[in-house]
C-alpha cells in the first residue's frame, strides 16, 4: 500500500476498495468520486484499523448522512442500554456514531462498539481527556490533550471532532460579542476554560501538525469542531461564530496539505431565514470541504420536541450543501435520551436527510418515494409498509384502528378517494351506503 489516507491515494489516481463501495452505493462514477475526494470535497471517513467497517461516504453529489451521539455519562453510566441504542441506530441505518462517553471504562466500551459496528466512529478526544489521562482540567498539558487523540486512533475511530478553531483570536472576538448564551459546546468551553486558567494557546491549535500526523498515520478524517456554534437563535451568525469558521478554513488547507481527509462542523441554533446562507459561508470559506450540521434548531422554545426543531433546520440546511446531519432527540437539553428518545432522533434526522436528497435531485433519492405512492394509489398495505421509513409503527398505526373495506382506512372509509378514483377509471360504480 503505497498511501496513507484515502485523499492521499485520491491525489496519486489510486482506486481504493472503500472507494468502490462507496461508488457502487451512491451510483456515482468512481473517477468522479476519486476527483471530488482528491479536491477534499468529499471524504471516506474509515480508520485502517476499524475492520467491521461498511464505508459511507460523505460529501457533495452524495445522499446525506446522519450520525447518532450516545455514550455514557457519570449520572447515567449503563453500558447495555447504549449497546442498545448502538443495535437501534444499525437498524434504522445510521450511517455514523459517535461515542461522546465521558465517564467510566470508555476505551472497553469504544473497543466493543468498534468491534462490532458497520457504521463509521467518531469520538471527541476532549471529552475523554479528564478521565482518560486522570488528571483535572487544570493539570493537563497541552502535550497531554495529544496522547488521547493517539489513543483513539489507536482504537480504530474513523472520525474525531477537534476544536481547534478556538484559539486566541477567536476567543478575544467571542468576548466582544458579548453573547446571550456564551459557549454551548461542551468541548469547546472546556478547552476555552483551560485557556483561560492557564493563559496558554489552545493545544489542538497550538500543535496542530501534530495532531494531523497522529490522524494521517490511522486515516483518522478530521471533523473540525465548532466551538462557537450559536446556543440560541439571538447569537446565530455573530462575529463569534464566522471568525472561528474563517480560522477552520485555514486549518482545512492546511489538513489537505498533510492528506488528511476533513469535516467542518456547523450551527447550532438558528433562524430559518439565516440558514441557507451560513451553507454558502461555510463552502466558500471552507473551500468546499463537506459541512456537518447539529440542527440548525429553528427556535428555543420546543424542550420535549428538539428533534422536530432540528428536522425543520437539518432539512433546510441539507437542501441548501450540508452533507452530514448529527440528530437530536426529543431529551435535548433536558436529559440523557433513552431508547425511545433515540428512536424518535433517528427517523426525525433521517426523514430530514432524504428530504433535501430530493430537493438536491440526489440520483434515485425519489424512486422509493415513487414506490410509495403507486403502492397508495393501489392501496396496497404491504406494500406501503415495506416502503416506510419505520415499518412497524406505520403497521400498528394502521392495525390500531382498522378499516371494515381493506381498500380504505378507518379515516375515509368509502369516501377513501384512492378508492372512489380507482373504481370511476376501472369502470364500476362508487356505493357508499
């Protein structure tokens, strides 16, 4: 193997096995695939290392994807209930998950999940650092914060949100703005609190070659986190925001240099209005890397219903050149998702994710659609099952209240209009009494 990474073969005209399934998937031509993934405008996150693999790709001409965040927290630390939702994101076809663990054996459990998943890992090295290198924030060197991201690598992580945007100036531009909800990246505020007590550079900044040859070395795709995404609708698109976008385009070339594959990570909250503009700002200032998106959430005021307030925004934002959706649940904000949560973040995310397809006109992205509606217009229930996104609750929704014609449901009966057209072309009489 005379490559490193996946760009890095892209560059030299080297068609990799992962780049043939990716082709074959998306029913894009493989040297076109090759060409975007050479220009960094589409990317195959998969660590050498990750050997249960099915890869995905992500990027521009490609059906979006959707990643689900689960893992352990010191409040709710029960590994089977997050295998289980590890099992529920596979079946509902996740194509990514990402373990944001931060509590207890988290390298056993990322092993595991590595072990056994087909869809893409990412992890966010930061989290782990308190507990892996088992020091207090403080007490952590900057030299400290690299041997966690090594230590994912290691364990076969295909893609790691790293904040290295936050450095000094962006800070200095966030303190200005003076924000109604600050800093809501988890992540990000950590590192902007060891900024601050210890009055260095941010580390991942500071050593950024460094990192990006602990990436190159497994193929590790950087996702470039942001840790000044807005946390409310008022502060979406401030100063804050857009200086840290410009410093992650900067650190996208220099990722590219080194063939390391990237991500950009996006808002956040967000007005409807603003969205689709913050898609053109960041292809532009990102030079076309692929987009990753938490939401956009629409409004902050649907604690309980979250994953709509983002379907609404990921929908918009996807249609608009996002590539990649992170769900929410309907416990955003609030709490831990349980299995129902994350159930209800899966189908939002996914419903979301193929609508803009069809508005992009992704190849083939409306033929199941199609389906769906010849299979309606025959009122064939099976068949209509088979099409949805989730089968079994279609089926009990159905099957709650049945209908005394099959070729109806119990809200229109004989009125059903499918029917009544049905019979008019068919030639017989419609009866309703």
């Amino acid at each position: 193997m005379n490559y490193k990474t996946q760009m890095e073969a892209a560059k030299k005209g080297i068609i990799t096995k992962e780049m043939e399934q990716v082709a074959q998937k998306e029913g894009m031509d493989i040297e076109k695939l090759r060409t975007l993934m050479a220009a960094g405008r589409i990317v195959i996150p998969a660590n050498k290392l990750h050997t249960s693999l099915d890869p995905e790709g992500i990027g521009e001409g490609l059906k979006t994807k959707i990643n689900v965040n689960l893992g352990v927290s010191g409040d709710c630390a029960n590994y089977e209930k997050e295998f289980e939702k590890v099992k529920l994101s596979i079946k509902f076809g996740a194509e990514a998950i990402m373990d944001l663990s931060n509590y207890g054996k988290t390298n056993t459990f990322r092993k595991q999940l590595i072990d056994i998943s087909p869809a893409m890992i990412g992890t966010v090295p930061m989290y782990d650092a308190i507990g892996y290198l088992e020091k207090e924030l403080m007490d952590i060197s900057a030299k400290d914060f690299l041997k966690v991201v090594e230590a994912h690598a290691k364990q076969g992580v295909d893609f790691m949100t790293i904040h290295a945007g936050i450095n000094k100036r962006a800070v200095e531009i966030f303190k200005s703005t003076k924000r109604l909800t600050n800093i809501v990246s988890r992540g990000g505020s950590l590192l902007f609190a060891w900024m601050e007590m210890t009055g260095n550079e941010n580390p991942f900044y500071e050593y950024y070659d460094e990192v990006l040859d602990i990436l190159q070395e497994y193929d590790v795709t950087i996702s470039l986190g942001d840790a000044l995404r807005p946390g409310s609708t008022n502060d979406s698109t401030d100063a804050g925001q857009i200086s840290e976008l410009i410093e992650l385009g900067q650190l996208t070339k220099r990722a590219w240099e080194k063939n390391v594959q990237v991500l950009v990570e996006g808002p956040g909250h967000m007005a409807i209005n603003e969205i689709a503009a913050n898609m053109t700002f960041q292809k532009r200032l990102c030079y076309g890397a692929p987009f990753y998106v938490l939401g956009p959430l629409v409004t902050d005021i649907a604690p309980g219903y979250d994953h709509i307030t983002s379907a609404i925004g990921g929908a918009i934002a996807a249609a608009n050149g996002a590539d990649f959706l992170c769900y929410v649940t309907p416990a955003e904000h609030l709490r831990l998702p349980d299995l129902s949560d994350v159930k209800e973040g899966i189908i939002a995310s996914k419903i979301a994710a193929h609508a803009a397809d069809i508005a992009k006109g992704i190849p083939g992205a409306r033929d199941i659609d199609n389906k769906m509606s010849d299979a309606r217009r025959r009122i064939d229930w099976e068949e209509m099952f088979s099409y949805a996104i989730d089968p079994e609750k279609a089926r009990a929704y159905f099957e709650s209240a049945p209908p005394a014609d099959k070729h109806s449901c119990s809200m229109c009966g004989k009125m059903c209009a499918m029917r009544t057209t049905n019979k008019i072309l068919n030639g017989e009489k419609v009866e309703i009494l």
